[in-house]
C-alpha cells in the first residue's frame, strides 16, 4: 500500500483508485465522502498516528457546504491561477469557508415545522411510521428526509481530472516513480513459494477472496429460503465456482448434483436446519475454489503460468471461464478433462465423477441450465429460483449423471466406541451452540420488526458465518452473518448481527441489520493471516480491527467441528481415520 501512496504522490482518493485499477475493479471510484466505511476509516487512520481529535478530523474531511462555499474553494484548491502554492488569500478563504461548515445528517427526525439552516433545501419527503408497543400504547415516529442544497469537498475533484491523474500515474509509474526491478510483477518468474511473498500476488489472490466469497454468498441468497437451508451441506463441501458457466451459477449447479447424487446416508441423517457455526468452513471452501480456478487455467493453457498472470486474468475476467471453457464441453474423452486438475487441486469430494459431469454436458443441456437460472442471475437482486425451475434443473441433473457415476474405490473403517463418542460430543457442542445463537438471532430479528414497523417481517432461515471475540464465555462477542426471508417472497436477504454472550440485554448491547449487494463490499482483505470471512456493515469498526481468526487461511484444511456434523459414515474416509 504505500507504494501506491507515492506513485499517488500521497494523494490518498487517487491511491485508492490505483489499487483498484491494479485489481481489475469493474468500476474504479475513489472512496464516498457519505459513507460510513469511508468515515471510519478516517477516523482509525486518526488514531493510529495518534491525531488529538480524530472526530474533528473526520468531520473536517466529510464535511458538507453549500454550494456557494463550494464556488469559493473551487478556484483555491483547483490551482485554477495556476501556480501550485497557497497565498495568504487562499488560506484566509479556506479558513472562512470551514469556518461555517455544515455537518447535520442528512436524514433528521424534526418538529412538524422545522427552521431549516442555511444551505438546506425544501423538505422533499416526510413519513411517519406506529408501531405497537402492547398494552394499548403505540409510538408514532415522524422522519423528514430533506434535501441538501450543497455537496462534500471531495466533490470539487472533477472526474476528468481524476481520470487524466489516474491514466498517468498508470502509464508512468513503470518508468519514472517504479524502477523495473521494484514493479510489483518483477519478484514474480513462476509458480512456487516465492510468488505468494511478493506483495502485489498476495494483494491479487486477497481480493479474490473477497470476490469468490461473495459469490457463495450470492449462491446462497439465490435458493429460495424453502430450499436453501437444505443445501449448505452441498454449499460448503462440492459447491464451486469453476465450471462451463458463471461463477454463481456453478456454486448452485454443483451443489445441487452433489446433493442429489450423494446424499447423507440415513444413519446420518439428522433432522434439524443445518448451518455454518464458525468461520473458517467458508474460507475453505473459499479457498478451494480458488484453487481448482488456478488449476484449471493451468489444464486448459498446456503450461505453467505465472501465478500473478493467472490472479490478474481472474480479476480481469471476475472468475468468469465459461466463454473460454466452451472447446472443452461434451467431450469424447479422448483429450485431457481440465476439470479433473481442478476438481483434484480443490479436494472435491468426488472428483473423478464431477470432472466428468461437466465434460460430459451436452450444449443444448447447457444452454437449458443458463436459461433456467438466468432469471436470478441476471437481475442481480437477490431474485430466487423458482420450485419449478428447481424441479427442472434436478431433472436435468439426475439424466445427465447417469453415465458419469464411478463406483466406491474405498470405504471408510467402521468407528470404534472411542470415535463414536467424540462424533457425539462434537454433535452435542453443535447442537448447543446453534440453539444459542439462532434464538439470540430471532430475538434481534423481533426487535428490529419492532423498530422498523414500515419493513416486511423476517424469519431466520440459516447462519452462514460466525466470528468470535473475547476469551472467556460471558465475555464473548459474536459477529454473525445469517439469511434471512420474508413469507411473501421466499427471498433472502444477508444480515449483520453483534451480540454478546451470557446475560446481556439485547437492546443495548446488539446490532442487528441487513446488508446489501455486492457482498464482498465490507470486508478488508490482505494479509493470509487477517484475512476476513464476515461481512460487516459499513459504519462498522469491527472489519477493520476486531474480526481476526487465529491462523487465517492456514486453519482451513484442518478437520473442523463442521465435518463432525456432516459425518458420511459411507464415504468419509480421512475424517473416519
């Protein structure tokens, strides 16, 4: 990060937008004075130098002005007069300008007849919402949204300016601030140890991280909330992202042809919702993903590429492989099947047979999948499948699996009583851990109906993500991400909740509230050891500094508590050892 700062030249919005152009952002921005991510950051970056008053800092840096204040700084900090020093005019400009600044929320609850100040428009929308309080009482809350007649400072940089900096600093760092031997792909000849210690590869396969959690998230919110709670299982052991269509798509695909080709056996079978306790069971299936996706460009170019070439294409492409895995659909099996290096480089359950799914997909097959999950893909908003597509894409899957089933090569050894008895106490720890959480979870949901009586009401579907704090029991805080649905619609929405354990009132100490699309927005992503795997809201402290399980991504091919629960006594060979 601080090379980008001086290739900036400690301009920190353009340093920004330089590391999201170096990571192949879709659409690289420079970060919103509005948000709140935006203003806690602000505020760390304050502390951790010590500043005295990080809140007058950040309040200094987001503040809002009315526009005739902002025609004055323009001239001044747009060095419209050409020279690049301020004069003394200029500072007694700015001084007066900041003097006056205005930093009232944007949405405030007010009096029927608000005084509005100076540089605040005409209110443009009021609403007042009740809610019952029981015992006959209900609240009233009246809010005024008005509109601001002004803008941050940030808003002076013109966005061509922004561009024409951002398109030299990307042409002249090479040459002039980044000798070659210290460009970030320069410590980078091939794929071993040594590419994951260099800075800009580790920066590459972090973000892709974020990016292929977020598809699993997305995965998840597209199963209809009836369904999805049943496919966790299939999610975090065989669903993928590398497969002949987008990667969302190929969570959902693979998921479903593993669940109906390789179910629990009834003597493992427990009936209960099934979820995701910790966090290091996404990572890992986060991580194999990725995995099986280098693997796989390695299959399909025929040599062994650079590991920062193979991350950059990724990025670039958003791990989209489908247009260029098409030669190797509906194969003969007379060439090599890349989805087997991929299936193998990610431990997939049942390799052999998942590679041969997906070389053996006939066109038209595929193009009825695509057709059929278009409706939730495309749209981008949480849109579920419907039961009837489901019912077509199991009908699919259960024709085409027919021919590409291998039989068992091993079975697992019976368990001695010593096994069976950690089986159990592992179970029984899950058990209690999940009927902790999940009535903590459906207290908050109650509360936040309560709160926010003009929204749908929500129903806990599944937990998909756990994080702790704290060491001992009633000192513990839990960071939860969980789906969430309405009766309506069967749709679900991902939400944020931070509680603590023991006894604690919830009203006081908790957050509980639903985040939006993308998902792997609100996650920072870097070190292998710091790497995050909740999705926190944007005004939250805790991504940043709190949200740091032991071991990171080094943990992840351990056995953890989650294969207890998804013990397959007929095919779970490793764990039964």
């Amino acid at each position: 990060m601080p090379t980008y700062l001086v290739w900036a030249r400690a301009d920190l919005a353009m340093a920004v937008l330089l590391v999201e152009h170096e990571l192949y952002a879709a659409r690289p921005a420079a970060p919103d004075s509005r948000s709140g991510r935006t203003r806690i950051s602000l505020r760390l970056a304050a502390k951790h130098v010590n500043y005295p008053w990080p809140d007058h800092l950040v309040s200094l840096a987001t503040a809002w002005l009315p526009r005739e204040r902002l025609e004055m700084l323009a001239p001044v900090l747009r060095h419209e007069g050409g020279s690049n020093r301020l004069t003394v005019h200029d500072a007694k400009t700015i001084l007066y300008v900041l003097r006056y600044q205005d930093d009232i929320s944007v949405t405030t609850t007010m009096s029927p007849s608000p005084m509005l100040e100076e540089g605040v428009g005409p209110v443009v929308e009021r609403t007042t919402s009740c809610a019952d309080l029981g015992d006959g009482r209900i609240a009233y809350t009246t809010v005024t949204i008005v509109q601001r007649a002004g803008d941050h400072i940030a808003s002076l940089r013109r966005p061509q300016d922004m561009d024409s900096t951002l398109s030299w600093c990307s042409t002249d760092v090479g040459t002039t601030l980044c000798p070659p031997q210290d460009s970030p792909c320069a410590s980078v000849r091939s794929l071993d140890a040594d590419a994951a210690a260099c800075p800009y590869v580790r920066s590459l396969e972090m973000s892709l991280y974020g990016a292929v959690h977020g598809f699993y998230l997305r995965a998840l919110a597209m199963l209809p909330s009836h369904a999805a709670r049943h496919h966790v299982r299939g999610i975090l052991l065989a669903g993928n992202c590398y497969g002949p269509m987008d990667p969302v798509s190929n969570i959902v695909l693979s998921t479903l042809w593993y669940d109906a080709n390789f179910p629990l056996p009834d003597a493992d079978r427990r009936n209960q919702v099934y979820d995701i306790p910790d966090a290091l069971t996404m990572l890992r299936a986060v991580s194999r993903s990725l995995r099986g996706l280098v693997a796989l460009l390695h299959a399909t170019s025929g040599q062994k590429l650079p590991l920062h070439e193979i991350l950059k294409y990724l990025c670039y492409t958003q791990c989209d492989l489908s247009v260029m895995l098409q030669p190797h659909l509906h194969q003969d099996g007379s060439s090599p099947n890349p989805f087997a290096a991929a299936a193998t480089a990610g431990k997939h359950p049942q390799a052999y047979s998942m590679a041969a799914f997906f070389a053996s997909l006939a066109p038209t097959k595929l193009d009825r999948l695509r057709s059929l999950m278009m409706s939730a893909t495309a749209t981008g908003n949480n849109a579920p499948l419907s039961q009837e597509s489901l019912t077509q894409i199991y009908s699919i899957l259960r024709e085409e699996t027919l021919v590409t089933m291998m039989p068992w090569q091993s079975c697992p050894p019976k368990l001695c009583n010593t096994a069976l008895s950690i089986l159990a106490r592992k179970r029984e720890s899950y058990d209690h851990e999940q009927s902790f959480i999940r009535g903590t979870i459906e207290q908050l949901l109650q509360e936040y109906a309560r709160g926010h009586p003009s929204e749908p009401k929500y129903d806990l579907d599944f937990i998909c993500g756990v994080a702790l704090t704290g060491q001992s029991p009633y000192d513990q805080c839990y960071h939860v991400n969980f789906m969430a649905a309405t009766k309506s619609t069967f749709r679900n929405t991902l939400f944020f909740a931070e509680f603590r354990g023991g006894y604690h009132n919830l009203s006081k100490t908790s957050i509980c509230c639903p985040l939006p699309q993308p998902y792997d927005i609100g996650r920072c992503y870097y070190g292998r050891k710091s790497a995050r795997k909740i999705v926190y809201p944007d005004h939250s402290n805790s991504y940043f500094s709190s949200d740091i399980t032991h071991g990171g991504l080094d943990d992840t091919e351990a056995t953890l508590d989650i294969d207890f629960v998804y013990f397959d006594s007929e095919r779970d060979v490793e764990v039964a050892k």
